[in-house]
C-alpha cells in the first residue's frame, strides 16, 4: 500500500513540470500568417518547404506556428520565411504604395525585392513562379546575408518566370 501512495505522489508531482514544460515550447514559436498559395504556386511551395536549410546564416531552424508548408523560421528572434504570398503592393500598379522603380537585388541568381521595416527588412522573391518573403529582424544586420543561404532551394524549387 505505502508503494502505491509513493508512485501516485511521484505522478502528479510530474505534471505542473510538464504544464511548465509545454506551456514554454508553445509560448517560444512565435505566430506565423500561413499565406494561401493557388495554383502551380502550392507545388512549388512544398518542394520548397523540403529544401529549406537547417541552418540559416547561423541560426537554428524552429518549428512555426501554425505548422505549414508554406511557411518556416530560424533564429530568436525569428528569421521568417512564407511561400506564396500575394504579389507585393509595391509591384502592383495603381495600389497606394505602387513604385516602377522598387529596391532590389540578385544574391546568387535569385532576385529579391527588399524593403525596409521598423526594424529590418522585408525580402520578396521577383521573376519567379510563387512569391517568397523572408522578413529578417534588424538583429542580425547585414539583413540580406541570409538571402545567400535561402538562394539555392529557392532556384531548385520555385522556377524563374512571371
């Protein structure tokens, strides 16, 4: 009898550290909109999702929140990466933020739009198949450094074209 009270304490005594223990990996990744892909663009996306690199300019990757395959993290703070955004407002003619001649630039074969944010910048892949942006806090300035390990699995999976 005393045996049972003892596994019955050791039990319980385990749960507010496991409630401690779940409740830190949840709060740790950080929310991530899930874009909606159509078309070709979903295809691509997912070879993209299995290319992506563990390691990006350093950073470890981490699971998102939601888990999707159009979306991926790396680093804390969180290095973001969505597949299949809409085109950016800045490349849409006759939106309010509309701009001929936006900031851009190819790293390893890969042209990227990039604008900056309160802090960092957003990078959006241009002249492919499926638009991919990477947002990359101010943290890990120069921003556009991971741009060069991105370039590769992005050239692999999302085809050059409009």
């Amino acid at each position: 009898m005393l045996g049972r009270v003892t596994v019955s304490r050791r039990r319980y005594a385990a749960l507010p550290a496991l409630a401690v223990l779940f409740a830190a990996v949840s709060c740790s990744s950080p929310e991530v909109a899930v874009p909606s892909p159509e078309g070709d663009a979903v295809q691509h996306c997912r070879a993209l999702h299995e290319k992506l690199p563990r390691i990006l300019d350093g950073l470890e990757r981490r699971t998102a929140e939601p888990v999707s395959d159009f979306t991926a993290m790396w680093g804390d703070p969180a290095v973001q990466l969505r597949c299949g955004v809409p085109k950016p407002a800045v490349l849409t003619a006759g939106s309010e933020h509309y701009n001929p001649n936006p900031d851009a630039a190819e790293v390893n074969g890969v042209e990227w739009l990039f604008e900056k944010q309160d802090d960092g910048y957003r990078f959006t892949t241009v002249l492919r198949k499926a638009y991919v942006e990477v947002n990359v806090p101010g943290k890990y300035a120069p921003e556009v450094d991971v741009l060069t390990d991105l370039a590769h699995a992005v050239k692999k999976s999302v085809p050059a074209g409009v």
